[in-house]
C-alpha cells in the first residue's frame, strides 16, 4: 500500500540540499570559479539583452556544469575517504569525474561563444 507522502522528509531534504550547496561554494575552489564565470554569462547576457529562448540555453549551461560541478566534488570526497593513499583505481575514478565537467565546461563555452561572440561584434 502507498505510504502518505511526508511533507516534512521532503523539506529536510531541501534542507540537506541547501548545505550542500553552501558547502560547494564556500568550500570548493573550482565550484566558485564557475559560480564566478557564472555571474559574468548573466551579467553579459543582461547587458546583451539576450532571447528567452538563449536564456533558457544559458540557465541549462549553468545548472549541468555546476551540478557536474557537484558530483565531480562528491565523487572526489568519498574517494578520499575510501582511499586516503594513493591507488591507481582512484585516479580514474576522480580523473573521470573531472572530466565530465570537463565536458561540458567546455560545451557551456561552445554555447556562449555561439551566443554573445556575434553580439560583441556588433560593437565593432
Ligand atoms: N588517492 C588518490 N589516488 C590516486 N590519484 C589521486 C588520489 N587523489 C588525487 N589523485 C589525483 O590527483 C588529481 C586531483 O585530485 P584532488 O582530489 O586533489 O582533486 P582536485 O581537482 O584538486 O580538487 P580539490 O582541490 O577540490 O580537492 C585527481 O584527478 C587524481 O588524478
């Protein structure tokens, strides 16, 4: 039988969300640095006056890298404490990680570049 659904879990949840995301920027250096990167694309992007529908690419940048960004972090803590030496399988294990922000760093660049590069040379 299907249990009532627990508003006050699901708000916990938020919650613990809400730490982690604090954690991400307060603690990780690469997390600031895109979250940095971040507020400049929607600083440009107002001053550019951008599409809706650019916006919307711009947003679903910003939100895969840094849950990539996320992700990347957590694989990285645990993998710290399973191995605090050195271990050859962990190196693949955080060098992947690392590359799937890697990735789509560099497509959220591909995307920007598409975007403001021919707005920028309007001015020229
Ligand atoms: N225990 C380990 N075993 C093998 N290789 C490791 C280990 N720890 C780190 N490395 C290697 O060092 C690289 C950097 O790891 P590290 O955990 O320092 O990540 P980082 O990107 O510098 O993030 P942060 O500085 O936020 O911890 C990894 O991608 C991996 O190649």
């Amino acid at each position: 039988m299907n249990r009532p659904i627990d508003i006050l879990k699901a708000l916990r949840s938020f919650r613990y969300a809400g730490v982690g995301i604090y954690n991400l920027f307060r603690y990780e250096n690469n997390a600031r640095i895109h979250f940095m990167a971040c507020i400049l694309v929607v600083i440009a992007g107002i001053f550019f006056q951008i599409s809706s529908i650019e916006w919307a690419l711009i947003v679903i940048q910003i939100a895969l890298v840094l849950a990539a960004e996320a992700i990347n972090t957590s694989i990285e803590k645990l993998a710290d404490l399973v191995s605090p030496e050195y271990h050859p399988v962990i190196k693949i294990v955080k060098d992947t990680a690392a590359a799937a922000v890697l990735l789509l760093a560099i497509s959220a660049v591909i995307i920007g570049v598409i975007i403001f590069i021919p707005k920028v040379l309007l001015y020229f």
